[in-house]
C-alpha cells in the first residue's frame, strides 16, 4: 500500500466538490510508492499546460491535476494486468481511474500493443491491397468507405460505384488467421448486405470457410439453422492461448448476429468472384453474394502484379497476433 500522501489544495477542492475521493484512493493505490512525487510532477505539469493555453481556458487547476494523475494511473493498470497475463478492459480503465481511455492508444502508451490494434492492422492491410487491386481492374471506378449506419442501417468495408453504366457493388472484409472459420453467420452479413445493395463480395484471408457447403441459393433460414450448432461446438472447446480464445469470442458473436436475424427470410444466388468480375467489366454486375477466400484473394492480388500486397495478406494468414507489425500501414482507430 502507498504510504500517506500529501495533496494540492486546487486537487482536494476539485476531488471534494465532484464526489471522486474513492477514484482518488484508487489512482494513488495504483501508482504506488511514488504516488506524491507523481502529483507534485503532475502540478508542475498542470500549471504548464494553463500558462501555454493548452487546456481549455477556466478549466480548474485541480481537474488538470485530477486528469494527468488518472491518466498515468491507467497506464500503469494496463502494465500491472499485462505482467498478471491479463487484458485490461475499457470499463476496469474507468472504473478504478475515472479516465475514458481508447484502449490501443492507452496501451501503446504503455510500450505494449493491443489485440484490438492487431485487428486493425489486419483490416487496414486488406483494405489497402483491394482498393490497389480494384483501381488495376476498375481504373474508372469511385471507391468509398461507408460511415456507419450508411444506407439501410449497413455499414459495408468499402463501396464500389461506376457510374456510366451506373453499378454499385458493396464489399464486407473479413481479416481473419487462415485458421479461423468463415461460418454461416458471416455468410449471412453478406445476404444481408446483397438485400439492399444488389450485388455483395465477402472477401476473407482465412481459408477455413463453409462455402464449400452450400450452392446455387442461399437462404438465411438455413443459415441459422447450421451456423448455431456449428459456432457452440466451438464455444465449448477449451482455449488455451490467445489464439483460441479470439476463435471462441468471434463464434460467440456469430452466435448473437444469427440469433438476432432468425426470423429474417432472405435469399440471394451463390456466384463465383470470377463471374462476378467479368460481368463488372461488361457493365452489369451480376447479382448474387460471391465469396472468395484467402488464397483467392491472394492469387487476385498476384494476377495483377500486387506482390509486396500478396505478401502483407500472407502474413495476416500466418502471423500470430501478438507479432503483427506494418511500418507502413497505421491503424485507422489511432489515426482518429
């Protein structure tokens, strides 16, 4: 326990006045030791930041204090649960500092990578080799990434839109390890997303899919029916290393979505990517869900001589998570 620590009169009057002498308490407990000689830096710092005008003019001195304290706090949470093996979660974040935190920028500041990150950069290295690939292939195409909610509540990866003949073709990503199952449920986002744009393209980097199983029509009853059984199953298996405890929350996600959508009736025709591209490129795009996995896509990618973006795909296939690392590709999520 950190020994009796002294504080500010401007800390003592903000902590007072906004009912926070418990979240207090708890960002002490976890800075330990050299909680005072952190509040004494965190005064300097805060007086700083006024003099400069980098805080919001009247903004109190003890809330400067009160946030730069919490702050460290929280880093210092997310190293203490690391060294335990443990994740720390956004609501553990605000619950014992009282900080809202973006957890991959929190824990970079920490000198660690986040899960959350990984993924990021698994989607942003997919997403950059396709829209290099689409602009080989469709030099007279827009490309476009959907803010959420846009059209019909969906929120497809990227948009392809021509527009003499006008045709628009949605695309869902999916950046998965190659062994992680494409299942039913994300067969059924992309029927989902064929039902309001015509035309969808499920592209994944996994080559575990249950494509394989299904032909000409597909229907979403059918595909709640399979994709539950077949996503408890794994569920129930054991997890023992990161790897598969990610398998199991995904399953655990596809369960929820094709609970959440069995009463829907939808239907749409199974096509081929090969199909599906020529008739882009003879201006009526076919209409129908097609989906390609990851040494598809990989080929695609290698047909129109995006090698170096073959290669960044490969390694989302084979790298392990906590390895990932692009020093060209940034996550979007940091970016914002």
């Amino acid at each position: 326990m950190p020994r009796r620590v002294k504080y500010p009169p401007s800390l003592k009057r903000y902590v007072n006045s906004h009912g926070l002498s418990d979240k207090l308490r708890s960002i002490v407990q976890l800075l330990g030791d050299d909680a005072e000689d952190v509040i004494t830096w965190s005064t300097t710092e805060a007086k700083r930041r006024i003099e400069e005008g980098v805080v919001e003019k009247n903004t109190p001195l003890g809330k400067i204090i009160y946030d730069i304290i919490g702050a460290e706090a929280a880093i210092r949470l997310v190293q203490q649960n690391d060294a335990r093996g443990r994740i720390t979660t956004k609501a553990e974040v605000k619950q014992k500092t009282g900080q809202k935190a973006e957890m991959p920028v929190l824990y970079r500041e920490a000198g660690l990578r986040h899960p959350q990150e990984a993924r990021n950069l698994r989607h942003n290295m997919f997403h950059e080799a396709f829209v290099k690939w689409v602009n080989k292939v469709f030099p007279d195409v827009e490309t476009s990434v959907p803010k959420t909610g846009f059209g019909s509540g969906l929120t497809p990866d990227l948009m392809i839109t021509h527009h003499d003949p006008e045709w628009t073709i949605s695309v869902e990503y999916k950046g998965y390890r190659s062994i992680t199952l494409l299942s039913e449920s994300e067969l059924l986002k992309g029927l989902r997303y064929q039902a309001a744009y015509g035309t969808a393209w499920l592209i994944t980097t996994t080559n575990k899919t249950v494509r394989s199983l299904y032909s000409g029509t597909l229907r979403s009853e059918e595909l709640v029916k399979n994709g539950i059984p077949r996503l408890q199953m794994i569920t129930q298996r054991k997890a023992y290393t990161a790897e598969q405890r990610e398998n199991r929350g995904i399953a655990r996600k596809g369960i929820m979505h094709l609970e959440k959508h069995r009463g829907d009736r939808l239907g749409c025709k199974l096509i081929s990517a090969e199909d599906l591209i020529e008739s882009c490129k003879a201006g009526r795009p076919l209409k129908g869900l097609a989906i390609t996995n990851g040494f598809e896509y990989v080929d695609l990618l290698k047909s129109e001589g995006l090698n170096k973006e073959a290669e960044n795909v490969l390694r989302v296939m084979k790298s392990p998570t906590h390895s990932l690392y692009s020093d060209t590709v940034t996550s979007v999520r940091l970016i914002e």
